[in-house]
C-alpha cells in the first residue's frame, strides 16, 4: 500500500522521538506506552492535516469581524522558511510485523469496538460510533479505540481526514512501519500541493519564488 508522511528532513518516515511526543492525536496511546506514526494516501492530506491549525477559526473570525468590520481582511497564518526546511513529504509503502490493519469505515469492526466500548460512548454522551463520533474530537474516546486494537495485537487503524475525506493510516509503534518507495520531496522548493493547501487556507508562504520576483 503506498502512502505518504510529512516528517522531519532528516528522518521524515520515522516515529516522532518520545520527548517529541503531544500525546493528544485521535490514535496515540493514552497509557503512552507505543507511539503512532501518521500516514495520508495523498500528499496534500498529509499538508492539509499539519497546517489546519495555521488557519484562523471562527471564534477569530468573529471577533475580528467585531472589532474591524471585515473577517475577509484577518491576518493570514505563515509558513516560515525554517518551518520548510524541517520538513519534507515521502513516499512510503506499509510494513506490518504482525496484526492487521483495522478499517474504521467497516460497519461490523465499528459495531464490535461500540459494544466493546459502551460504557465510555456513553459517559461522553455517544449514541453510537458512527463515522461522525470517529471524526470527533473526543479524544478519549478514539484513543481507547486504538489501546485496544492494539491489546489485541493489531497493527494500525485505517480512517478518513476530517479535511478532506480522503484515507489515513495510524501504524501502532513495534507493528507497523513506513518503509520508503522514493526520494522524499524537499518544502524548500515550490511544491504544488503545499501551494495549493495555502491557497486553500489563505497562507502566507515564506520563501516562495514570487516573493523573490523583482
């Protein structure tokens, strides 16, 4: 299966380092004992997912629009030079040790970990674990689902970017792996995905050619 990652120049297709680690994904392990490895089918979902945080929300929109009249005119996020150099987006194929690869979008795996998990869908007020309770921001909740596909020795869950819709795989730490299948791509040189994303998200994007233009 061919994915790609948006990592780190030196190690881009690695496991962020421990004491790198926020913990606060919607598959890393509550009890932090493994880590997880984020992968996109498409490079864009992979900038998609990093830089979403860059745009301002609607708390900010609002409140500007408050204040100055005009939510369009808000301040753009910035994508730094130094930011670019860190980064870089590779090309991986799946190496799996050992277990499989759970499809969240498969009603009867979702089914199961909803019986299995009733308790918790109910204290967080969860009627069932629909599509749309996976895509939450219930924490809690999806990260319980990932401790405990890997308590029964699976490798990673399969899911979809709340971005875009397009498929996503979190590999659990000592089961899976990103393998590389070519050369990563450097953000240090206009690639269209990332111009496309801070179109798409009104960015500003240091370093890019038409900054440099007379």
């Amino acid at each position: 299966m061919g994915v790609w990652r948006l990592g780190h120049a030196a190690a881009p297709l690695a496991y962020v380092p421990r004491e790198f680690c926020s913990w606060n994904h919607r598959f890393d392990d509550p009890r932090r004992e493994y880590r997880t490895l984020y992968a996109a089918d498409l490079p864009i979902t992979c900038l998609r997912e990093v830089l979403a945080d860059l745009r301002p929300n609607a708390t900010a929109l609002a409140e500007f629009a408050h204040f100055f009249g005009d939510a369009a005119s808000i301040p753009a996020g910035e994508i730094s030079r130094a930011w670019r150099r860190r980064h870089a987006l590779a090309p991986a194929s799946i190496a799996l040790h050992g277990g499989a690869l759970v499809d969240l979008d498969h009603i009867p795996s979702r089914e199961r970990l909803a019986r299995q998990h009733a308790r918790l869908l109910a204290a967080h007020r969860m009627q069932h674990l629909d599509i749309s309770e996976i895509r939450s921001r219930s924490r809690p909740v999806t990260q319980a689902i990932s401790r405990s596909l890997y308590d029964e020795g699976e490798a990673g869950v399969r899911f979809r970017s709340n971005l875009d819709d397009q498929p996503c795989t979190a590999l659990f730490e000592g089961r899976g792996r990103l393998e590389p299948a070519g050369a990563p791509i450097a953000l240090t040189r206009d690639v269209p995905e990332l111009l496309q994303v801070c179109a798409e998200y009104t960015l500003v994007l240091h370093g890019h050619t038409k900054e440099r233009q007379p």
